[in-house]
C-alpha cells in the first residue's frame, strides 16, 4: 500500500483529528474470460525494434508478472511487465493470440 502525501495538513489544534490517507487498493485480478486484452505491434520510441504489445490486463502486478513470465516463455524470447502492459521483444502476435484465446482470454489483434 502506498502511502499518499498529507495535502496540505501541517498541524491541526482539534484534538479529536485523525488524518485519513487515501490508500491505492490494487485492483484484483479478473477471470482470464472477462480480460479484454489487446495485442498489438509497437516500434514507437525503440529505435526502430519491434515489440509486441499486450495491453488491457487488469489485476494486480503479481498476476501481471506471473501471465508476463508464461508468454515470454512460449515465445522464447525477452521482455518486460509493468503497468497492465506486457511487451515481449519481436513480431509474436500471431502466436500470442493463439495462446492466449487457447487459455481461454478474451483477446483482439489491434493497430494493423
């Protein structure tokens, strides 16, 4: 849990005061048939490699990281999780979909 800043609030004379933080809760982890996944190629801001670009995935970063590991694995090949985005290094949609869909996500090809 991350701890937000106090907004302003330095000190308060009221003795009965409790300051209340706004706590980010992760979101959990949906079904794999309720993800609304899209996986698309990306080449913007990296020098001209491509990477594939799975996006949508909602739940929390273990989850995400854990789905990351299991496609880097079938494709062989690296890349990186973080921020309901998974990015694996090459052209891999097409075997990306096919397992995914297999896995029983609910998954689209977007951009071209």
């Amino acid at each position: 849990m991350k701890r937000k800043n106090k907004t302003g609030i330095v000190y308060s004379t009221n003795p009965d005061f409790h300051y209340e933080y706004d706590v980010e809760r992760e979101r959990e982890t949906l079904v794999p048939g309720k993800q609304d996944l899209r996986v698309m190629l990306d080449s913007r801001n990296r020098k001209g490699k491509k990477v594939t670009l799975i996006a949508g995935f909602v739940g929390t970063d273990n989850d995400l990281q854990k789905l990351g590991r299991e496609i880097k694995m079938i494709c062989g090949a690296g890349g990186t999780a973080k921020a309901g985005e998974i990015l694996i290094q090459g052209d891999f949609r097409d075997k990306i979909m096919d397992w995914l869909l297999n896995k029983g996500y609910k998954a689209k090809k977007s951009g071209g």
